[in-house]
C-alpha cells in the first residue's frame, strides 16, 4: 500500500516575507527644517511582522528604487499603510515594501576583487 504525502502547509515567514504596504502620506522637506532625512512610520503590528524594531535602519522598496531609511513606530498610521518622508522614487498611494537588511549573511567571494 502506497502512503500519500501530504504537502508542507506551515507558513514560512522569514526574511522573503514581504507584504507590500500603502503610502498614505509623504513629506519633502527643505534646507532650513529642524527635522530631515529618509524616515518610515509604520504601526507597530506591522513591524513585528518584518521583525524590525523601532529606530532602525530599513530598506524601502518603491516601483523605482530602493533606499534606506530610519523606522518610527507610531500607532496613528492605520494597518497596511506607511508615511514616508524624503524617500526619493514614491509617491502618495504607490505600494512600497520595507524590510530588514540583511547583515548576517557572508558576502561572496566575487565582492572582494
């Protein structure tokens, strides 16, 4: 009797999960403002699911680029959705995915000449 294999149907959530999410809001500054620089607000649920902590440095991903940016938390920014400020290549209701950079892994050997 022949035993039928049942297929692996656990999530796999790792570092390639990447749900993309919303921009519902974004902020060019200018010369003279007192705050400035690439930044990602994303509710916290969010994070937790791309393991990513508060203050940390995250890839943004847009349909043109991709940069890297500090993360804040904040509760007000509703499920799905991201406000991002100074990310060149996004624009207000494109799909962007930010995730953890991976500085774990080993650089290959071809990276040292």
């Amino acid at each position: 009797m022949k035993r039928l294999q049942a297929t692996d149907v656990r999530l796999k959530l790792g570092s390639n999960y990447r749900p993309q999410l919303n921009v519902i809001e974004y902020v060019s500054t200018k010369k003279g403002d007192a705050e400035r620089g690439p930044l990602v607000r994303m509710r916290g649920s969010e994070a937790r699911i791309r393991l990513i902590e508060d203050g940390t440095l995250v890839w943004v991903s847009g349909p043109r680029r991709q940069e890297l940016a500090e993360l804040r938390i904040d509760e007000s920014i509703p499920e799905g959705h991201v406000f991002l400020r100074d990310i060149a290549g996004v624009t207000v209701t494109e799909y962007v995915t930010v995730s953890r950079p991976d500085t774990d892994s080993p650089l290959s050997g071809r990276h040292f000449g």
